[in-house]
C-alpha cells in the first residue's frame, strides 16, 4: 500500500525533493555551511551577551562569531592537511 501525503498538494514535485536528498548526500559543504551558520546564531549572542553593549553592534557580534567560527574550522583542515598530506 503507496502512502498518501494528504497535507501535500497533489501537484507538489515530491521526485524532485528524493532528487535534491540525493544530492545533498553527495555533496557535504552546504550542509557544513548550513550547520555553520546555525551554530552561529548560538554564538553570535553569547559575544554580544559578553561585550559591552556600547563597545559593539549587533551586526558586529555575529560578523564576530561567523569569524570565529571559520577561523575554528580552517585552522582544524589546516591540521588534517599537516599530518595527513597524502589525502590532499
């Protein structure tokens, strides 16, 4: 028995939905970036919470996570490709 989704639309493209899942497991740097960015909106507050609320903006404070966030994660590849070179 075929399962039905009635809260979706019968002209809703569900072939394309397996392909992007298909292709999402291919390719893993959008999802880091996706996983980056929300793990960004966890820190971003944590900066703003610890300056001082004049010292910086809102903008600023999750600019400065992101920064931090990519800076954490380069500096990680930049270890792998030390030690293991031969995978690069």
């Amino acid at each position: 028995m075929k399962k039905s989704l009635s809260h979706v639309s019968s002209n809703f493209p569900i072939e394309s939905l397996k392909g992007l899942w298909r292709l999402s497991n291919k390719k893993k740097y959008p999802k880091y970036l996706f996983l980056t960015l929300c793990f960004n909106l966890i820190v971003a507050p944590a900066v703003y919470a610890a300056a001082n609320t004049q010292s910086f903006t809102r903008f600023q404070a999750y600019a400065l996570g992101l920064l931090g966030l990519v800076t954490f994660g380069f500096s990680i590849y930049l270890f792998a490709v030390m030690f293991q070179p031969e995978k690069f």
